[in-house]
C-alpha cells in the first residue's frame, strides 16, 4: 500500500514538472528549434522573399553553388566568406582566450580587493555595451585623424602617418578584431576569476610549503584545476566569434570595403535580406551551424579528461 502512495506521488511530481517545463520548451521550439528545421528545409528550394511564385526544388544546388570552385575568384562568394571567417575567428579567438586568462590571474593574484573591483568592473564595462555603439566608438577612434593613429604612430616613432584602418584590407581585418577584442575581454576575464575562485587556497598554501614557484603553481595547479572554465571559454568565444556580424555590418556601412570583412554571418545577411535569396542564404545558415557544432565537439572531444577533483 506503501508503494502504490509513494509511486503516486512521483507520478503527480512528474507531471507537475512537466507542466512547469512546458513554456520553456515551447519558447524554445518556437524560437529555436523550428528556425533551424525551416531553415534546413528552405536550403533546398530557390525561394525569393517577395515572390509570389511558389519555390523550386533544387535539391543540393544552393549548396553546390556555395563551393562552386568558378565562383571562387570573386571577392564576395561564399568561399571568400569562410576564409575571412576563419581569418577573423583565428585573429580574435586565440588572443580573448590568453590574454583574459593572464589578465584573471594577474587580478586573482592582488591583495588589494578594491583594486580587484575597479578593475574587474572596468574590463566588463564593455562588454555591456552594444556591438553597434562599440563599433561607433572605434570608428571614431580609427579616423584618419583620430587617437589610432596618433597612439600607433607615437609608439612606433612615425608621426603623420595614416594607417588607412577602414580602407586598407588588411587593416581593415585588424580592426574589426580589435573593436570584438575590447568589448569582450572583460567577459571572459570575469568567467576565468570566477574559475579561479572555485580552487581551494589550501591547495596553494600546500605547494608553498613544498616550495612550488610561481611558474610551478600556475603550470601544475592552476591550469590542470582551471580546465572545465579553459574548456567553456574556448568554446564561447569562439562561437561568439562566428557569429560576429554586427561589426562587420557597422564598418561597411560607414563606407568600409565589404569585401575583407565579408564574414559569413554578413554575407546570409545580403544574400537573404538585400538580396532576397531566401534559400541561399539558408544554405549558408545550415553550413555554419554545422561548422559551429563540429568545431564544438572537436573542442570537447581533445580537451576531454578525467574530472576535476579537489
């Protein structure tokens, strides 16, 4: 009789959790899983925003198009896209991630706290910011006769020099990577001290009294304890980096080649909502999920190991 009550119960508790995760997973199916699904679908047809003609089939013809080796000495095809993404994701990623976690430790590592709040807020104050007005503030900053030149010319000892930041493509590139890297250091220094502060001190004042160095500590300690933080970070800021566009869309619409920054994010945006090929565009959108999502497991699957333990 025991048993039949206590089964009932985690029936009814079944059920109410269900009803409580109910929403969530509406609001999701709404707003995420069906956009990837119609998006899939929509990849296989050649269907133009506006047209009142139904969509024709085309199978795999948006996608052969996207990696059509004739298209790919244009300077605006899909091919082009990926490799200034990779350029842009390569240029961005791998510095957020060293430099933010040289930065965590340095401020982890000072006795003053209220240092370690005036600058832990001023390195997030940034990331508050929206990409629009980040990317307003460097252009200003990247003018000919703005502070990026002066700054760069009076370190390298080459006054009058124009470093051509919005019209050069190269350094055109350069920009955008430091205007992503600004705005979003701070969050991951934030994530890293928080990584941080989940190592037990006793751990540290240990390997003081055998006599660790420094560099001992942070390479056979820190780093070994901080690897799940290594790994999240990792994978967010490289998703953040594929998904960049605002800036990119913000620097060509001040006048900015398009080209160098023609990120793949940027160019489902002109093929889909300028251009109004809708199937293109979602051709180019079911790719770069799938370059997210590999790139992911590849991440997870050569940083996979043993769990952390204290």
């Amino acid at each position: 009789m025991g048993m039949r009550k206590y089964r009932g119960i985690e029936r009814k508790q079944a059920r109410w959790g269900f009803v409580f995760v109910l929403p969530a997973m509406l609001f999701f199916s709404l707003f995420s899983f069906y956009p990837i699904f119609n998006a899939i679908y929509t990849s296989f047809f050649d269907k133009r925003a506006l047209s009142k003609l139904p969509p024709k089939f085309l199978g795999l013809g948006n996608y052969i198009r996207l990696f059509d080796p004739s298209r790919a000495a244009s300077d605006l095809s899909f091919l082009n896209s990926l490799k200034s993404t990779l350029v842009f994701t390569l240029g961005t990623f791998i510095p957020l991630l060293i430099v933010s976690l040289i930065l965590a430790v340095f401020i982890s590592n000072l006795s003053s706290n209220k240092t370690k709040k005036f600058l832990q807020i001023s390195y997030y104050t940034p990331a508050i910011l929206s990409s629009v007005v980040a990317a307003t503030i460097w252009m200003i900053i990247f003018d000919p006769r703005g502070l990026g030149n002066q700054w760069l010319n009076a370190l390298m000892n080459t006054p009058g020099v124009d470093r051509r930041w919005l019209v050069d493509p190269v350094m055109e590139q350069v920009s955008t990577m430091v205007i992503y890297f600004w705005k979003y250091i701070g969050y991951f220094v934030i994530l890293f001290i928080t990584g941080l502060a989940s190592i037990p001190p006793t751990i540290y004042e240990a390997s003081t009294i055998d006599g660790a160095t420094k560099n001992q500590v942070f390479w056979r300690i820190t780093l070994p304890l901080l690897k799940p933080t290594v790994v999240l970070v990792s994978v967010m800021a490289m998703l953040q980096c594929l998904k960049t566009f605002s800036t990119q869309y913000m620097l060509y619409s001040n006048g900015a080649p398009r080209a160098p920054i023609n990120v793949i994010t940027f160019n489902i945006y002109v093929t889909g909502i300028q251009q109004q090929y809708l199937g293109r565009a979602s051709a180019m959108s079911v790719v770069l999920f799938i370059m997210m999502l590999l790139l992911t497991l590849l991440q997870f699957k050569t940083t996979k190991s043993e769990n952390v333990e204290y």
